[in-house]
C-alpha cells in the first residue's frame, strides 16, 4: 500500500491529507483479500478514521472471481451513499470493467466495536426483523427506478451462476455429509438445477423489479457498534424481484424452528415497511410464491458452494433446504 496513492485516492474525501506510511493490522484471503490497516499522517485530519480497510482479488484463486468484485467496487462508488440502509462507509471505490481489476477502501468498523458474523453466529427473529427491514429500504430506493436501468453492471445475471458451477457440485454436497440434512424430497440435484434454470428466466419475466442485494445470508451482514445488523459484501448486487433477497435471508438466517415460528410475521414487517417506503408490494399470494423463488435461490448459491467451513455450508444447505420442502418451491417455477 504505496502511501502517496493512498493520499491521491483518498484526498478528494480528506481535504489536505497527507500519508506519510501504512501498516497492515490483519489480512484475510480467502477468494477476496481483505487487510485492515493504519496509517501515519504528515498531520491530524478531522475526521479521518482510526484504521481503514482494503477490498481486492489478488490471489490466483481470488484472480477467477474479479468480475464480481467489480459489482461491488461500482456499488460502494456509484449507490452506497445514496442507498438509505447501513452499510460500510467507502471512502474509495474504482473498477476496470475491461480488466476486472477492482479495490475498495472502507472506514474500519472494528474500532468501532462491530462484530462480523458467518452462517453459525446465533441471529434472532427480532434481529432479522431489523435486517429484513433494511432489505426493505434498500428494495424500496430501487423499485422500478429507470436509471437504475440504464447500469449494465446491474443486469440480472443468475443465469451466469450455471455457467461454471451446476450440477457437479450440487452433486458432491447432496451425496455427502455436507446434504445429510436436506430433506430427500429437496435433495434431488438435477431437479435443483433445472428449477433454477427456470428461475434465472423467469425473472427476465417480472415486471416488478428493484436493486436486490442477492447473496444476502448471514455471514454477509456485521452487527455495528449498536448491534444493529449492517449490510456487506455486495458482489451480487444486481436489478431484479426483490423475493429473491426476502426468501433467502430468513430461510438461512433462522434455525428450522425459528423460521417456520416467525417466517410469516416477519414478512408481513418487510411488507409493511415497503408501505412506509411508498412502495406498494404484490398482492399477499404472489408475493409469498416468490419468497419460496428466494429459497430456491439461497439454496442453490449454497448447494454449489465449495470454498467454505463445510460446517456453515451443512447448517445453511440444512436451513434453505427445509424451507425449500416446507414451501415445494419446485413448483414456484414454471
């Protein structure tokens, strides 16, 4: 981290900053790099936080996963200060859409006392009634927005989530300890497939359509220094039906018991606060067809999912695809 790019790229945000050296603090690589680190000023600038955090995909691994990374640079540059939700603050965000190349540089939230959570850290039907809340405001900034449109970074592209992984590795975690807890009418891996094939055309079919987080599960929210579940990670981000966020986030935030006990409650608030928004929401039936199309997503994300603790993945595949059986959600799709 070159301190005279640091000051170039962060001066529009930081009027007379100076960056005299970085320190690393903490690097986490796994697909993305993430380093926390501090910095060392020529002089104090108000404001300026105490550490800061860098976003990329440098490793070989991360290097076949770039084109994500540019959606989510591009959302932290072009929406996340407008966006009315909790979310990092990105003090500099650039993407290369022709390289893939992407880095994002974010206000570190550490210090501030937050917690980053993964697909095993406890969450309540109260704290998903503030998290489907948020999702609620972030689906009523983009309902139907014509500029929203007009992004081509934003293009709905579930159908690109069967181009390099399918039926193979929804195969390997239905057959093994990873599915075990899949009920055997859901865990039928070609079925999987080809319903989200369906669905990856169905939504081009919608008409009603909003700015959608799209891989919104646990593990991608952090709780702020006041508890408060805070968004992240938004490599999926994309314009389409917003049940796809919905269904997915209570069926894989919830314990089986905890969904089937407040799924329904906690639906009527996300309706509710769309109402709050001016947003008014499909009627009750079509709406609650496309929260189990939003199961039906979270559990194919999760069913071709690899490069993660098998135990998140087991517990995950274990939530969505109960919710998957509860709802029939093979006959949510054409």
């Amino acid at each position: 981290m070159d301190p005279d790019w640091l000051t170039a790229v962060l001066a529009p945000v930081f009027p007379g900053l100076a960056i005299q050296s970085a320190t690393a603090l903490d690097e986490v690589s796994r697909v993305s790099t993430n380093i926390r680190f501090a910095v060392e000023l020529e002089r104090p600038i108000d404001g300026f936080p105490s550490s800061l955090c860098l976003k990329g995909y440098y490793t070989e691994n991360g290097r076949l996963y770039r084109p994500v990374g540019v959606t989510e640079a591009l959302f932290y540059r072009d929406l996340s200060g407008s966006v009315p939700i909790r979310t990092l603050r990105c003090l500099y965000a650039e993407a290369d859409q022709k390289s893939s190349n992407s880095v994002v540089i974010t206000e570190d939230v550490v210090p501030l006392g937050a917690t980053f959570l993964d697909g095993l850290s406890p969450f309540s039907p109260d704290q998903v009634a503030e998290s489907v809340s948020q999702l609620a405001r972030l689906h009523a900034f983009g309902w139907n927005r014509t500029d929203l449109d007009e992004l081509p970074w934003l293009s709905p592209r579930l159908d690109s989530y069967l181009v390099f992984r399918g039926l193979k590795e929804v195969l390997f975690n239905f057959d093994g300890p990873i599915g075990s807890g899949v009920p055997r009418e859901v865990a039928d891996g070609n079925r999987l497939v080809e319903a989200y094939r369906s669905l990856s055309e169905q939504i081009h079919e919608d008409r009603v359509w909003t700015l959608v987080h799209g891989d919104p599960h646990v593990g991608n929210l952090y709780l702020d220094g006041t508890r408060q579940p805070c968004l992240l990670d938004w490599q999926l981000a994309q314009r389409a039906p917003s049940y796809l966020d919905v269904g997915y986030h209570i069926a894989s935030s919830l314990t089986v018991e905890d969904r089937r006990r407040s799924e329904g409650d906690l639906f009527a608030l996300y309706r509710e606060t769309l109402l709050a928004q001016g947003v008014e929401p499909p009627e009750w039936a079509v709406s609650w067809t496309g929260y189990g199309r939003g199961v039906l997503h979270g559990l194919y994300l999760w069913a071709i999912t690899l490069a993660v603790d098998p135990a998140i993945t087991a517990e995950l595949l274990t939530r969505l695809g109960t919710a998957a059986a509860d709802h029939n959600v093979y006959q949510s799709v054409p």
